[in-house]
C-alpha cells in the first residue's frame, strides 16, 4: 500500500469514529417533522417518495393537498388504491386561477380540520401535509396553532410539511428542513407540464 493509500485509510478510519459516535448517541428514536421549502421544483414529489418508503415498512399514510386542485396527478393515481394510504385533495386550485379569496381561506380551513384530525390519530405513522406553506402566506391559517399541533401529535407520528416561502417560525420548528433551489426548469423553455414528470 502507497503513503496516499495509507493516508486515506487513516482519515476514513477517524471519519468512520466520529460517524459511529454520532449514531450511538442518536438514541431518542420519536417522530419527525420535515419540511421541503424553496422554489425549485421537487418538493412535493420529494414527500411521496418518502411515502413510497414509508409503506415499503408497513406505515399507515395519510395526505392532505392544501392549494392543489386536480385529481389526475400520476402520483394520486398510484397512491390511493394502496390500502395503507388516505389520500385528500382539498384545494381549490392556485390562487391566480380561482380569484376568490374567501373560497381560497375556506378550503385551507377544512383541509386543516382534516389534517388535525390526523394529528391527533395515532393510527397514522406519516402525515404529508403537501403546499401547506401558502395557508401561512395568505393568512388562511394561523401559523402559532399549526406549529402547536405539530408539537402535540402522536410521538411516533412524522409530518412532512411542503411549499415555498416558509415562515421561519415553521423552520424553527420542523426537525429536518430542505430548501429546493431554482437553477432552471422546462417551463422557462416553453415546455408545458409533463405527465409523469409534473403531476
């Protein structure tokens, strides 16, 4: 074995020491909250694969779609037939294309009482709570007794909450937090959404 070799053993010997005394400290096994923020593209299809993970270990799901309206998404498709998932689309659309803010605050309000409902079930081992993040926005939802469910749900019971423009009280909370950048994307080369890439 050369010195660069050796050198390289050594290091990778003293990474593999701090790495294992990291996960033998990391006993508090609980539920988590994570959140996918940003403004690039692949927050909510970064929670369903989680979800796709989650019920490959036998977890109950559940998903409440806060803004999105459609029910012909590739991933509803998949999801809501499997017998561990429940699956809710609650919005009424984006807000440039229903025009209604009164309509807008009142879907945010009854997806949040279903998503309270779940929060309190601990039959339900993962919650998504998908573009959750514009009830903050727009102030349909109150952020403080949100992030006092989160705090009070089922120990075991992990959330991923998603959308852009999170409010740092909500970054403050979660346990783990992603910011998905924008470096480009198709749209901006007048591609339209694409079935199985988009929705």
């Amino acid at each position: 074995m050369d010195e660069a070799d050796q050198r390289h053993r050594q290091r990778m010997a003293r990474k593999k020491q701090v790495i294992d005394a990291r996960i033998a400290a990391a006993q508090g096994a609980r539920g988590v909250v994570v959140l996918h923020t940003g403004n690039g593209k692949g927050k909510s299809s970064a929670a369903f694969g989680v979800l796709a993970r989650a019920l490959g270990h036998g977890q109950r799901a559940a998903v409440v779609q806060f803004v999105k309206a459609r029910s012909d998404t590739g991933e509803e498709e998949f999801f809501r037939v499997h017998p561990q998932v429940r699956w809710h689309v609650m919005g009424e659309g984006f807000t440039w294309e229903t025009q209604d803010k009164a309509r807008d605050a009142a879907a945010a309000q009854a997806a949040w009482a279903q998503a309270r409902a779940y929060l309190a079930d601990p039959v339900i081992d993962l919650l998504i709570l998908d573009e959750i993040t514009y009830a903050f926005k727009y102030g349909w939802l109150d952020l403080d007794a949100v992030i006092a469910a989160l705090k009070d749900r089922p120990p075991m019971q992990h959330v991923i909450l998603t959308g852009r423009a999170a409010p740092p009280a909500l970054v403050a909370a979660a346990d783990t937090v992603s910011e998905i950048a924008a470096v480009k994307h198709a749209f901006q080369a007048g591609v339209p959404a694409m079935p199985g890439v988009e929705f």
